[in-house]
C-alpha cells in the first residue's frame, strides 16, 4: 500500500566502528527518466561489511525492491507498481551494454547503495532503467531474491556452461546467503538430482543447506576431499566459490574433473596455481562471475514464479528497520541466511 509521500523520511545512518544511528533527510523528488520508489524490502548482503565497520557517506543497500510512489517525466511504469532494483545504473549506450553485458558497463553511472542512496531508506530513487517490475502478487521480499541470491548464481551458472555444458555433479564453497543461493539455482535451473557439495565451518547454515538438498561438509572437521569421498564423489564438473578464500578456491581447483570449470564469485584473496597441471592437461578453466546481467532477470523471475516456496527457505529472518543494528550484528554472527529489513 502506497503512503502519502512526505517531505523529509527518517533513514540508517552507518556511522562507522558497527554503529548504526538515524537521521533525516530530504525525500528526493524524480527528474525526467526517474522513479522514486517506497522501498518495501531491502537484503543485508556481506559486501556491507565494510559500511558497517568503516561507515558511509550515503545511505547503504543494493538488494532493494519496492513500489513505485512517483514518476518523473519521460517514464512508462506505472505508479503503483513493484519491483526491483538493479545495483548497476548502466549506461545502455556502451559497447558491454549493447552486447547486453550490463554488468560490465564502461559508463557506469552509479552502484545503488555504494556510491548514491540505496534501499534502506524509506524511499530510493533509482533511473527507470534499472527497476524490474515483478508479478502483483509478489511482495518486495520475495522480489529481493531476484538480485543478488538468483542473479548472481544464475550467471555464474550461466558463465560455467560457456566451458561446460555436461555438469553432472557440484561443488560449492561457502553456505552463506550466496553460497545458498548457488545450491538453489543449481537445483532449479540444473535439475533437482544434481548431486551438489556445500562446504561451511557453521552448522546452522550446512543445517540449512542440506534441508534444501545439498550435501554439507563441514571444512572445520574434514577437507573438502574427505567429504566429497564421504558423498561417495571423488570429483566434480563445476566448481562455485562464493567465499572469496584461497583455501577454499585451491580445494574446489583440486577436485575438479577433466573439462571442470571453476568459477569465482566472491571477491577477496587470491589462487595459488600451476598452469600445465591445474589447467592445460586436464583442460580445466578459471573463471570470475561479476552480479548479473539484467537482460537476465525475465529468466529467473519465471523460476521463481515456479519455485518460490524452495527458494523462501534462504530468507531466514525479518526484520524492521528500526532493528537494522541487531540484524546487522546477527547476520554478521554467521547464524543466518537472507536477513531482510522490511519498510
């Protein structure tokens, strides 16, 4: 339901050192090709990790969806209609942008939540590009899952099987939210006898992934070789790290088959290897997956649409924005899978 749009709204401000406090700020009004959204939903993703700790000038989330409460001039969509936000404002005129490789615009104009205010204000205001709408019936939560837990695995799914089309077998490295999402979309786009192998050193969250059908190991207690032995696998086709580790990327490399594909999804450290034995005999490749196109979001909205209640169990907690510290303080506890702040 759409409010009244005030001229001032209340938003988080991170203050920096894991101190979230609150301020005002002006309720922003859309120019021509704009859209100024009543935030209903907005994702905590562990890339906020460092607005959390260090602070931020503007106000943080990337995963933001709602419902449109105003239109500038020049704009099509429909006050009144839900959907979500793309973090990339691209430029739709670029060579990548043309291609469709939105994700990789050379003419970025902003990344929502990082370098312009994000979605956990009360409202956003976002270029109409980057708003997909969704189906009526579908609250701002669910619409959340489209971003970062479908759109991020989905083309790294997608980017496996530019090198390999075969995959019979995967593993995954890391059960956070992401890491969830890849065992989910592995099961919904792969099929749901796909032997999957996750790894994590928190049972809440190989708790989780094995009631979603995933075959946990525990990397505190046995190596990823051990426990793919254990699952009575001795290898796998493709490889997903999603915990931006070098043990981890170094495990997955090791226990790729011939023809494997390995593909880096979360950023952080680096990949010890050696070209003729880890890529060149057995034909192996490394490659980086970078969020999503959004020419990919038509795709993954029609699997939800077939797979919500599946895809719901990665939504662990709910929670209202004036509880946004606590969330963030849990969700950084490792004890969760998505915490969404609601509006």
């Amino acid at each position: 339901m759409l409010n009244p749009i005030p001229e001032v709204m209340t938003v988080p401000k991170f203050e920096g050192g894991g101190i979230i406090s609150f301020h005002e700020k002006d309720v922003p009004v859309p120019g021509a090709g704009q859209l100024l959204l009543q935030v209903g939903a907005n994702a905590l993703c562990g890339s906020e990790r460092g607005q959390f700790y260090d602070g931020s000038e503007v106000t943080p989330g990337h995963e933001g969806a709602g419902i449109v409460a105003a239109a500038g001039p020049d704009t099509s969509t429909p006050v009144g209609t839900t959907g979500a936000v793309f973090l990339m404002d691209f430029c739709g005129q670029c060579r990548s942008c043309l291609l469709g490789f939105t994700n990789q615009c050379v003419a970025k104009r902003a990344d929502y939540g990082f370098n312009v205010d994000g979605g956990f204000g009360v409202y956003e205001l976002v270029n109409e590009n980057v708003f997909f709408a969704v189906d009526s019936d579908m609250s701002a939560t669910e619409a959340t899952l489209l971003l970062d837990i479908m759109g991020t695995n989905g083309h790294g799914i997608r980017r496996a099987r530019l090198v390999r089309q075969d995959i019979e077998s995967a593993a995954v490295a890391g059960a956070g939210p992401i890491g969830l999402g890849m065992l989910a979309m592995l099961k919904v786009m792969l099929g749901f006898d796909l032997p999957v192998v996750i790894s994590d050193v928190i049972p809440y969250r190989l708790a989780l992934a094995e009631r979603m059908g995933g075959l946990p190991v525990n990397v505190a207690n046995e190596t990823l070789a051990a426990g793919l032995k254990r699952q009575r696998l001795t290898e796998v086709d493709a490889a997903f790290d999603t915990s931006g580790k070098s043990v981890a990327r170094r495990a997955c490399l090791d226990a790729l088959s011939q023809r494997g594909v390995l593909v880096c999804i979360g950023h952080g450290e680096g990949l010890d290897l050696t070209i003729s034995p880890d890529l060149i005999g057995p034909e192996r490749a490394v490659i980086g997956s970078e969020y999503f196109c959004y020419g990919e979001l038509p795709a993954n909205l029609e699997y939800l649409r077939q797979h919500r209640d599946f895809l719901n169990q990665i939504i662990t907690h709910r929670l209202p924005v004036s509880d946004i510290q606590y969330a963030f303080e849990l969700f950084f506890a490792g004890g969760t899978g998505k915490v969404i702040i609601e509006q």
